[in-house]
C-alpha cells in the first residue's frame, strides 16, 4: 500500500484523520452506478456494497453488510416500484415511483433518514450525492438533505434558500452546491471544501452557470460563455490562480482527478489547475495540449488526454498514470479509449491491443497476461486497483491487485469464454455477464466478489428481463 500513500500527497495535511481513512476508501469520488446493454439489471454500488435493481423494481443486495449489503431493515419497502438509487461511500437511497425515498447503509452516511422521513415519502423527482451524504429535490423544487451533517447532510444555514427552485445538486467529498433556476448557486456543508460561498456574488442569480464539477475538495462551475469560475480549498482547484485568464471564456468540458480540474476548450487545447501532483500543472506537456485534444480522462492522480490523431498525453503524479514515457512509443496512434480510476491506466487502441502505465501494484504493470493483450480486446474496466479486459472471443483477461479483481483464478473456467460484457462492481470487484445470462463475479469478497448467496436471484432476474 506504499503507492497508495504516496497518492494522496498534499491531501493528508488538510483532511482530519478520520476523513482521510474514509477517502482512501472511496476517491475518486462518483459512487458507481451501470446498466450495462448486456445485463438487464440496474445496478448501483457503494464502495463495497452492491444493489441490483429488476425490471419490476425490486432490489437485490450483497457485500459489505454495514455498508449497505444489509437492508433488512427496509426489506419490504424495496420489493417492487424502485426507479433509482444514488450511493455515498457507504449508503444507498431508492427513489421509487410513487415519489417515495428509502435510504439503508451506514447510518452516519445517509443509511439513517428519519430526521427527514416525513418530508420524503411523496413528491420527489430526484436524488442527488456527495461522498457523505444525500439530497433529494421534490416537485416543487424544495431541496431535502441528509447524511453526514458537516459534510452537506445538515443544509438548515441556508435553509430558506432551498424551498423553492432548485434545478439540481452537485458536491465535494464534503460540501454540496445547489443550482437554482434563476441561476443563483446555494453551498453548505464543509467550509474549506467548498460549503462557504452561498453569498459570492459570483454565484448570485443571473450569474449563467450551467455546469458545476466538484473534485475532492473543490468547486468549478462553467457558464454560459465558457468561462470558470471556482471555489473550495484554493491550493486543490479552488483558486484559478495564474489559469484565470485562459479559462475567462471557451471551455465546453470539465474533467478531474483528486484534487485538481482540466479544461478542455473548444479550440481543442486543456488548461489544468489545482494540485501539481494530482495534475493540476501540465507545464511540461503544454505544448502538446495546446491544441488537437477531444476528450480527457482521469484517475485519482492525474489525466491522459486523447488527441484526434489517437494519440496520448498524460500529466499529474508520474507513479502513477502521470508519466507515460516508459510506454511513449504504443501511445503515439490508434488509442480510442483510456480508462483509469486510483493510480493506474489503461489505454484500448483500435487493433484491440491494450497499453498500460501507472502504479504496477494498481494495475499499471500487466507483464503476466500483456501476451493475452495484444490483440482482440473489446473492452476495459477498472476497479481502484485492478483492471479487466473483454475480448472478441467471449473470454476476460485480469491483471492488478489480486483482491481487487486482478485474480480472477477462482471463476476462471466461468470467464474463458461466452461473456458478453464486463463492468466495475465496487471499488474491489468486477462482474461479468455471460450470453447464457448467468452473472459471474469476482474480487474482495466484502466488496462484493461474491455474490454467491444472490446468485440465483440475479440470474433469475436477468433471465426473466430477456423474456
């Protein structure tokens, strides 16, 4: 876990103790949510607990019980009418159709809603996350919160800015922000990571915001001109600093890792701030990114920018996915996907062979199976510390940490062949969905590796959504 530390860098002199045990668990911060074409389940994690939603509504759980694996609680709320679910790190709230809210997990992070319960079982249209917490908005564009209260779970300071017209929600780790439909953005929840400027007159009404991106510790909003305007913890994105200027206007994209944003414009050149190690200083490959680029991707510690000459940039930690000159020569053409997620990359070029760079002990080394990853691959998917490759031939490839999905040896007869799609579980396991509609799963088994005890009600449930 050495290179893990080393990940989190400047992180660990601003983020209490406690915090900072959590976020190693949880970063990059979207919870995962897949409705993959092959597998007709929706299917919803925390970090280490997995929901599977059937046609008919009902909800299916397995993996780490205190984390959302156990909803007996709730067990007769989720039989039928759920229409979605949003994840913190360690609790799940279904949505249903009736307009109704049902939360389970941990009950610090969202998993306990009973302070609000009254104000959620009518009237909601959608339910919106952060690291910590949950926010519903209702019909009448009143906002509801809950979850961990310094971190966005408690919005009772800004209260009276909430019972009307809230459009949607964003969040850091610790903080949330709420759009509004005269424009005006409403923040609460951890002051130093974004929760303090619901009076910047930045964000005032008509301030044309229509996109907010929130990394780890930090705010960055778009508006309708393309200009950024950010918030939160200065040194991690939330002071443009030096960057203002080329950011005042053309930016139609926002990407980020950790602790730091990247721009891409409409001329096809990136601007990066923030946190130099997470990526926020592109200085020593600027002149590449200049111009060219048409989509960023990200991992914990930095990007790798894809041009349109299939080539790759990348910029951030050089451990880990930051620096890809060991692999320069492979990136130079015919790379048409990146995927990352903690501290590795992987990158799927257009002959189907696969290129990786990063941290060798999160997936960024693939020298024992690189001779199964020349050729024929279709698809990538990444757990925080492992990667898996599906190919042409119905068969998966695993490499990366062994308890994280890179040792798939004990499903491997289940995977050599006739697999249709594969996709990130949680943060520790994959799932493969195989043609004959069977759900094949494997990784840290409190993360959800093994399903084993609900595998006969998933594949039930795929089979019966094929009929």
């Amino acid at each position: 876990m050495q290179s893990f530390a080393s990940g989190m860098g400047s992180l660990r002199c601003i983020l209490p103790i406690t915090k900072l045990i959590v976020l190693l668990l949880v970063l990059p911060l979207a919870r995962s949510r897949y409705w993959a074409s092959n597998w007709h389940l929706r299917v919803y994690s925390t970090d280490s607990a997995v929901a599977a939603v059937t046609r008919h509504g009902g909800v299916i759980v397995w993996g780490n019980a205190g984390r959302g694996g156990d909803y007996s609680q709730v067990a007769e709320h989720l039989k039928s009418g759920v229409v979605s679910i949003v994840t913190t790190t360690a609790a799940f709230a279904a949505l249903k159709e009736d307009g109704s809210v049902v939360s389970w997990g941990n009950m610090k992070f969202g998993g306990d809603f009973s302070s609000v319960a009254h104000l959620l079982t009518s009237g909601v249209k959608k339910l919106y996350n952060n690291t910590f917490a949950f926010a519903a908005v209702k019909d009448d564009g009143s906002l509801v919160t809950w979850g961990a209260a310094d971190d966005g779970g408690d919005s009772s300071t800004v209260a009276t800015s909430l019972t009307s017209g809230v459009v949607s929600v964003y969040g850091t780790c610790c903080a949330k922000a709420a759009l509004k439909d005269s424009g005006e953005v409403i923040t609460w929840g951890h002051q130093l990571y974004g929760g303090n400027k619901h009076s910047a007159p930045e964000l005032a009404a008509g301030s044309q915001i229509v996109d907010i991106v929130g990394n780890c510790c930090a705010f960055a909003a778009r508006r309708k001109d393309g200009s950024i305007y950010s918030w939160g913890h200065g040194p991690h994105g939330g002071d443009l600093g030096s960057k203002a200027g080329a950011l005042s206007s053309g930016v139609h994209h926002i990407a980020k890792s950790s602790a730091s944003f990247a721009a891409l414009k409409e001329d096809g050149s990136v601007v990066s701030w923030g946190d130099a190690d997470h990526g926020g200083d592109d200085t020593k490959v600027a002149s590449l990114l200049n111009s060219g680029v048409s989509r960023i991707f990200s991992n914990f510690d930095g990007f790798a920018a894809v041009k349109t000459d299939g080539s790759v940039v990348t910029w951030g930690r050089p451990c880990c996915g930051g620096d890809s000159s060991a692999v320069a020569d492979k990136l130079k053409s015919g790379v048409s996907e990146v995927v990352g997620y903690a501290f590795a990359f992987a990158a799927l070029k257009k002959d189907g062979s696969v290129v990786v760079w990063g941290d060798p002990k999160a997936g960024g080394d693939s020298f024992d199976v690189a001779h199964k990853l020349t050729s024929g691959v279709k698809k990538l998917a990444s757990t925080m510390f492992a990667f898996a490759a599906l190919k042409e031939d119905g068969s998966v490839v695993t490499w990366g940490m062994a308890n994280s999905g890179g040792d798939a040896t004990e499903v491997a007869w289940h995977i050599h062949e006739g697999v249709k799609d594969v996709f990130r579980l949680t943060d520790r396991a994959f799932v493969a969905v195989k043609e004959d509609g069977s759900v094949i799963t494997w990784g840290f088994a409190e993360s959800g590796g093994d399903a084993s005890h609900v595998a006969d009600a998933l594949s039930e449930a795929n089979h019966a959504q094929e009929l």
